[in-house]
C-alpha cells in the first residue's frame, strides 16, 4: 500500500521523507493557501523533495482552463499528477490529459459512478474522500469497498486513493478494504507508530537492562 502525505508544508514533507515511507504528497488550494506561499513555487519545491508522485490540483473549472493548467503544471516537473475535480469538464480533461501521457488524481469522488467514469477516462488515480463523508453521517468506507468491488470487476487500473483521513482508524480500513493508496496528514502518520504498551515496554526493558548492567 502506498502512503502520501497530505499537506503543502516543507517541514512535514521533509519529517515523513525521512521517516523513509513516503510514496507521494497530495495538495490542495486550501492547504497551499494555509501556508502563505506562491502557488507553482511551492509545488516545484515538494517536488524537490519527493520523487514519487505529486498532486497539483487546477483552479479552472471549465474545460480549457483545466487543460491549459494541466499541460503548464505537467512541465513543472516529471512526477506532477494534474489533479482535476470529479464533474463533466473534469472527466473531459482527464481523459485529454491522460491521452497526452499526463497522470491524473481525480479529486472530490463521494460515489461510485464517478469513480467508474474517471477510469473509463483513464485517471491514474481517484481520490474518494471518507471524512467529508462520515462528517455528513454516511459511511466513507462504504465507498472505499464498491470503488475497489467495480474496479476489480472489470480490470481498471485506476488506482483508488484514500483521501480525507482523519484518524489511525481510517488507515486501517482503507488497507483492510483494499485501498491502493492513502493520503494522509503528519500529524495522523505519526500516529502510526505508537501504542502505550510499546512505551511501557520499552520502558521496562531499558530499566532493567540499567539496574543489572548499569
Ligand atoms: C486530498 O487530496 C485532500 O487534500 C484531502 O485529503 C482533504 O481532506 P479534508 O477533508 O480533511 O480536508
């Protein structure tokens, strides 16, 4: 399973590169926007980080717009993925990207049709989003297992990517249900690792390593 980071701030990017189990980064205007910074600047500098696949979602929400973003934002560097929004002129600019060997992250999926249009358009990945999902009382993960069930059925190499993470237990229902990819913020990856009986493990053995060695 692969593992991105979900965030458009240097220092986070650097912490989980060098935690050494990073595949990607995902951004987002509302996070390039948090941090204050130029919008292709920041992106070009992620990519200096990272070599795995990196997220740069168009402004445009019309057809020629989306394109025009998505051929300026393919030069910036080789592993761009031009993220475009599951609508009409969405799909149509994936499927004319994707046709000119740019890499595609279809983002904002809350169902399964649209997860099944974009691959049919050729999206390198889909990004349903469980948070916003479970925030409006339906199931996110629901939408993890028929994306994974219609894609398996009929072979689409689209892969899915878990987006809107909240907690540790997202993770392991997004792996559990087959979810090619999870996006996920610093603060939840580092939750990854810990567990209070490691602690006290941990604790416990240095303890008594110290009373019988010094
Ligand atoms: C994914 O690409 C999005 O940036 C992100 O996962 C959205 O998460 P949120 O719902 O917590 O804002």
């Amino acid at each position: 399973m692969d593992l991105y980071i979900d965030t458009a701030n240097l220092d986070e990017i650097k912490q989980a590169h060098d935690m050494g189990i990073l595949d990607g980064v995902t951004t987002n205007p509302s996070l390039i926007a948090k941090e204050g910074v130029d919008y292709t600047k920041r992106i070009t500098e992620i990519c200096e980080i990272v070599k795995g696949p990196v997220s740069s979602e168009v402004i445009s929400t019309d057809y020629e717009g989306m394109l025009k973003e998505g051929r300026e934002a393919a030069k910036i560097a080789s592993n761009i993925v031009v993220k475009l929004p599951c609508t009409i002129d969405g799909v149509k600019a994936c499927k004319a990207l994707s046709d000119e060997g740019t890499k595609t992250n279809l983002t904002l999926c809350f169902q399964p049709l649209q997860a099944l249009m974009v691959a049919k358009a050729g999206a390198f990945l889909v990004s349903p989003f469980i948070g916003r999902l479970d925030d409006i009382s339906q199931d996110g993960m629901d939408l993890i297992g028929q994306i994974r069930q219609i894609y398996d059925n009929y072979g689409y190499p689209t892969k899915i990517l878990a987006a809107s993470i909240r907690h540790p237990k997202h993770m392991v229902d997004c792996a559990l249900a087959g979810a090619d990819v999870a996006t996920v913020p610093f603060n939840v990856i580092k939750q990854f690792m810990s567990h209070p009986l490691t602690d006290i493990g941990l604790e416990k053995f240095l303890a008594d390593y110290k009373k019988q060695f010094g």
